[in-house]
C-alpha cells in the first residue's frame, strides 16, 4: 500500500460527512414522508391468511412494530431473557453500544474514538471487542472473524435504537441454533418491519454532540415499506476532538407477519473518527501529558458497513420453515499508537495502520416439526448455518498516518457450515427439556506476503447442549443446563509460523534471522454448567437468579495489533447473577442487577509469558470481579418522564499475581421529559452525573516508552470517562 493512498483517506475531511450524508438522508426520506403527509397514520403489522386453506397452524402473533410481547416467551434458562425497544429508549446512554448493557451483568465500553467497535465485559471474560459473544442483527452476524483489529470485532456503530423491536440474550453454550463466539453469551437484535407513526427527532448537546433522525413506513402494495436515516457527530472532550461524522440509513419492505411472510433490507453505514486512545497514567500523574489529551494526535480512523438481507417463514400443519441471507461489504481503516517508542525511536514512534476490506456471503435455514414421543409433545428443529469471509487485511508501520513498510499483507476465505439439532419434549405439566446437537465445519486458507504464513486448514467441533426445566409451583421455576460451545480464533494465527514484524526488523537491520511463532488453535471448546431460578413470589415483582461455571480450554489469542500469537492456558469462570425488577407504582419501574465472577486460569505457569515476565498467577488479565447496574424508571407520571441509571464496573486483575488491579468505575445518569402531547415530547439527559472524572472506562497494562525515557516502563494505561455532559432531544410523531 503507498503513501499516498493513505495520505489520501487520512485527508478524507469530516466535513464532507457533514455535507453529504445529512443530504442523502434527506434525500431518501422526505419523498416517503411528503407521499403519506395527508393521510399519516398507524401501520400495523399485517396478519392477512397466507394461501393454504386450512392447512394453517395458528401461532401466537407477535407485532413487530412496537414493544414485543413477552407474554410467549418461555426461557430454557434463568439467564435467558428478552428487552423491549421501549425498554431500551427508556434508559439514557452515551454511546450507541450501550444499549448491550439492558444485558444483566454486561458492560459495554470504550478505548478508543467513538468510531470503533466497543468492548465488552461479561461473566467474568474480558470480551475485546466481541470475542466470546455472539452479536447478531436482523438475523445478520455482526461479529468479525479474522478482523485486522482483533477477532470477533463487533462494531454496532451502524445500529439505530429507535427500529430495536426486541434484544433477546442468552448465557452460556446451552442454545443448539448458537455457534461461533456463544460461549458467555449472545444477543439476537431485531428490527420493526413498520413504525406507527412516522418520527423526527434532533439532539443537541454538549461536548460537541448532535443527532438528528428520521423514521416513516407506508403501504406499499401488499406490504409495508420502511425507511429511516440518522446522523451523528461527537466531539468529546478530548484535546484532539474525535471529529466523529456517522450516517445510517435503513431500507426494509416486508409482507405477512411472522409466521407466514418475507421481507428485504437493505443498510448502510459509513463514519470518520479521530481518536484519543488510552494514555500511561505515569505521564498524567507528572504533568507529561493532560487527562484527556491523546498519546498520538494522528490516531483514528474510518469504516463503512452496507448489507442486503431477506428473511423467508411459512407456517403449516405440517412445520414452520425459517430461512435468511445476506451478503454485507465492510471496510475499516485504523491508525493507532498504543505504546508510544517501544519499538521505534522519536520522531518514528509505533503507530501502525490496520485496513481490513471484506465481503460476507451466508444464510440460515430451519424447518421445526411437530412430534410425539409417548404421548408427549416434543417438537425438533433441524437446522443449517452456513457463513463464508473473503477478507484482505493489511498491517503496516506509520508515522503521522504515512506507511513506512508493510508488516503483513493476507487474502483469506474462511468458510463455516454448521448443522444442528433441536428436540423439546412437554414430559409432564411441571418438567420439559430442551436438548440438541451440533456440528461445525470450518475451511480456511490465507494466502500472505510471506509464504512461511500461508496455507489451508480444516476443522470440526461437536457441541452437545442439555436443559431441564422445572415448574412452575407457585409462580417458581427452575432450571439446569449443561453444554459446550466454541468461539474460533484469528485464522492467521492458526496458520502462522514467521513472526512477521520481528523478521522485518531483523532484515532491515541486516541481520537475516527469521524469527518463527508458534500456532493458535482455529477452533476452542468451552464447556459451561448453570443452575437457576425464575420466580415472581408477588405481582409485579420478579427475581431471577443463577449459578454458573464456564471452562475454556485455552486463553491464547493472535493480536491483530502486532500479527503475534500470544499464548494462553486453560481458564475456569464461576460466579453468581442476580436479577430483580419491581413495580412498587403505575408509573415507576425499579430494576437492578448484581454479577460476581471468581476467574482464573486453571493451571500454573513459570511467568514466561504472563503480561509482565517474572509475575506468575492465575488470575485472568481484565475479568471483572464484580458488575451491577440498577435504575428508576418513571412513565406517564402525568407528562412526565425519565430514567436514574447506576453502573458499578468492579475491580479487575491488570497482571496474572494481581499485584496491579483497575479501579473500579461508579456512574450514574439522569433522565428528564416532558410531553407536550402524545406527539411531541422532550427530554434531557444528563450522563455521569457527579461528575466523576477521576473514573477509567478501561484499563490495560503493558511497556510503553514516552519520547524522554530510554527504555520502556510497564504502566497501568487507561482511558477516563468523560466529565459531565447534558443533551437536549425532541421528538415529534406524524
């Protein structure tokens, strides 16, 4: 890649987003909402009789075009839950990713510009950017393997709240419909195929933040046809503002409901960031560097998402079939320095660039049938997964945004097919299972500027999934799951023999060693067990709670970062969740969540290659000791409304003896609205409250060496929350 290419997208000004996307968005919208401007109304979803006679089975009927109903939710575990889009609009958040954290015992947050994927803490894993959680929208992945920054990047930037119909969620591999990454958990977002009524809505705030949206649906022949646009812009309070420009927009036409009909979408998604990464705390405590200043004032970056999409569902006596496909295009371009002059001395610094353009090509397909086993009603599904990556990813050295050498340079196809099994049986009026079998095949191959890299792979792993469920008496149910699950890890690792960036160096050092690296596994097995409880002991009063272990056979990863395989041992997680939501009044919802998680790796080690050489342990780098969130919400309180939001990010081990921990992070925000009308309404939030800017979003620790030292420091390297902030939105209905 030269110079010049990428001094070109480095000079990509975000005032062109300024101009273009609001314009396009407009441009997209205003001809809907102009054609249904004299006869606006609500659009529900149709239930109109699909052809058949009456070879119909009538199914629960669900709307997709406001809050779900979770009345037919029948959960197989006590950690397995659904959120409401209304739920979810109901919470104030800083970022678009934190919607994940309605999630009990999951913490979305950021290191980086608001541009780049967030990362998640949950049941006491250290996720990166989504590496053991399985991220799906509209029945689309949103995970990343193989991804130039880190495996299973999960970047929800192109996700709009306000279409959220539902956020279902799951702990744990006891789901046979759930492969690569579902080893702590999944989340299923999905889209409303209608809004009731169409909607504009603007937000201004401080710390240079605005947002404008808009929503509408119409009928459209036999169907429904919806679209929507959005536009962001963040500055921060950053030094170096992030300058982060982001435009959205959705496109879906739909027929039926959900047992019997179709729909299309289409999405697209592009931004530009600038980003202040996490900072040595030694160089803020001596005055080398300001609490929100950046270590490289050239980091950032920019990415597009688009994707097409059709679901397919056809109900009868005989089964219910099930299928989708989609094919997404995504690029992202990264430039980030995380350590300052380790490897490289002033004025070069260590910034390097990560580009990563891929097309994904896949679909799911299932056919549920109705059964009988000794008189019992016991249901299967049967289904297939199939998903193909053909990815290019590049790594290259920088100074300023301008190459220097490339690292590596990889073409890879990474391919999957996945077929499961599922059998529910009703045993007895208080016990029913849920059982099931799976099967992956993975097939890869990486084609790299270094032949020692290249080369082929193919892999299977058997994932065996049991629940029972008890109850309910009085109101009580009970639940036991066992089951195994995998995540995949970054192909290029599992193929890898040359450490690319160290033999680089040596052949520009005249020294013409090869430097080799050893292999990660493609695939790793997890195995968890959990026992729980779901009960409401009185009305309007609900309490969920669960016991779980989760073992993972091996830690080790490949670090898009510097193409390094970092080797892992084997970990065990035990802990306990708890869950409560009360209704004390009409108008007030109290809700709260406590997780407490005991992490460690399952064997010794001689502190090799722990995260500082020479500190032995067994704890696990960055898993989170202990989480909880709880809220206040009010609704209808007159024409008043508004949320309190609490979130406690405990302390976490930053080196394998534990000898230097985070801190942990307390913030609380607030919520205010006024309706004006059932039209319009306004409403102020006011996130991190008290101000509590001594707080970390995250924490890292490993060597980094500031321009004045002459050899690299280990350090705690953190990003701080940003201080207090308000934002003013209003919201009119048509």
């Amino acid at each position: 890649m030269s110079p010049e290419y990428v001094a070109r997208a480095r000079d990509r000004e975000p005032i062109l987003y300024m101009k273009v996307i609001p314009s396009v968005c407009l441009s997209l919208i205003v001809p809907f909402w102009l054609a249904g401007a004299a006869h606006a109304q609500s659009v529900a979803v149709r239930n109109e009789p699909v052809s058949g006679g009456d070879s119909s089975l009538t199914l629960p009927e669900v709307s997709v075009s406001a809050a779900a109903d979770t009345t037919f939710f029948a959960p197989d575990t006590a950690s397995q839950g659904v959120v409401t889009g209304k739920e979810i609009e109901e919470q104030p958040r800083s970022r678009v990713g934190e919607v994940l954290e309605l999630v009990p015992g999951l913490i979305a947050t950021q290191h980086s510009g608001e541009g780049k994927a967030n990362q998640y803490f949950l049941r006491g894993f250290n996720l990166d950017h989504g590496t053991d959680i399985d991220i799906t929208l509209d029945e689309m992945p949103v995970n990343m393997r193989t991804h130039a920054h880190g495996q299973g990047y999960a970047d929800l930037n192109f996700m709009i709240p306000e279409l959220i119909s539902t956020m279902h969620y799951s702990k744990g591999p006891y789901f046979p419909d759930l492969g690569d990454f579902d080893t702590a958990g999944a989340v299923q977002i999905n889209y409303v195929n209608t809004v009731p009524h169409d909607l504009a809505l603007v937000t201004a705030g401080t710390l240079g933040y605005y947002r404008g949206l808009g929503a509408m649906s119409r009928p459209v022949g036999a169907g429904d046809l919806l679209a929507a646009a959005e536009y962001v812009h963040a500055d921060g309070p950053w030094t170096v503002p992030d300058n982060y420009n982001k435009g959205n927009l959705v496109l879906n036409y739909s027929q039926g409901n959900v047992g019997n009909g179709f729909s299309f979408t289409g999405m697209y998604m592009n931004d530009a960031f600038h980003a202040t990464n996490q900072i040595p705390l030694r160089a803020v405590r001596e005055g080398l560097i300001c609490l929100y200043c950046p270590f490289d004032p050239t980091d950032g970056g920019s990415s597009e998402r688009y994707s097409f999409s059709a679901k397919y569902a056809a109900t009868t006596e005989a089964g219910q079939l099930n299928a989708n496909a989609y094919l997404i295009g995504y690029q992202l371009q990264l430039f980030n320095n995380f350590d300052g002059f380790v490897t490289f001395p002033p004025p070069i610094g260590d910034q390097f660039v990560q580009q990563d353009r891929r097309k994904i090509y896949g679909g799911n397909v299932s056919y549920m049938i109705p059964g009988n086993i000794l008189g019992f009603d016991a249901p299967n599904t049967i289904g297939f997964q199939t998903r193909t990556d053909d990815i290019h990813i590049d790594l290259a050295e920088t100074t300023g945004r301008v190459v220097r050498f490339t690292v590596r340079d990889d073409h890879v196809i990474e391919s999957s097919a996945g077929v499961y099994i599922e059998n529910r049986v009703q045993w007895a009026d208080k016990f029913r299972t849920m059982t099931g079998l799976r099967e992956d095949l993975y097939y890869g191959s990486d084609e790299s500027t270094l032949q020692a890299n290249s080369g082929k792979i193919v892999q299977a792993i058997t994932s065996p999934k049991g629940n029972l469920i008890f109850g309910p008496w009085q109101d009580t149910e009970y639940y036991l799951s066992v089951g195994q699950g995998f995540h995949s890890n970054d192909l290029r690792g599992a193929l890898t023999n040359v450490d690319a960036l160290a033999t680089e160096i040596n052949f520009q050092q005249g020294n013409p060693t090869v430097v080799t690296q050893g292999k990660t596994p493609l695939l790793t097995k997890a195995t968890g067990y959990e026992v729980g409880v779901r009960s409401e002991p009185v009305p309007d009063f609900k309490l969920l709670g669960a016991l779980f272990v989760l073992n993972l056979a091996s830690e080790a990863t490949f670090s898009g970062d510097e193409a390094v395989t970092t080797p892992g041992r084997p970990s065990q997680r035990k802990g306990i969740e708890l869950t409560a939501s009360y209704k004390p009044l009409p108008w007030l919802r109290l809700d709260g969540d406590f997780a407490a998680t005991h992490a460690r790796f399952a064997n010794g080690d001689n502190g090799a290659a722990d995260t500082e050489p020479g500190h032995p342990g067994n704890y696990i780098p960055g898993a989170a000791n202990m989480i909880a969130t709880a809220s206040a919400t009010v609704n209808d309180l007159g024409p008043w409304f508004g949320a309190l939001r609490f979130r406690y990010f405990g302390r976490r081990p930053l080196i394998e003896d534990n000898s230097v921990t985070s801190k942990p992070t307390t913030l609380f925000d607030l919520r205010v609205g006024y309706k004006f009308s059932e039209q319009a309404k306004v409403w102020l939030d006011i996130l991190n409250l008290f101000n509590n800017t001594g707080a970390h979003q995250i924490d890292y620790f490993y060597p980094s060496q500031l321009p004045s030292e002459t050899a690299p420091v280990y350090d705690v390297h953190f990003k701080p929350v940003e201080p207090i902030s308000a934002r003013l939105t209003f919201s009119i209905t048509f």
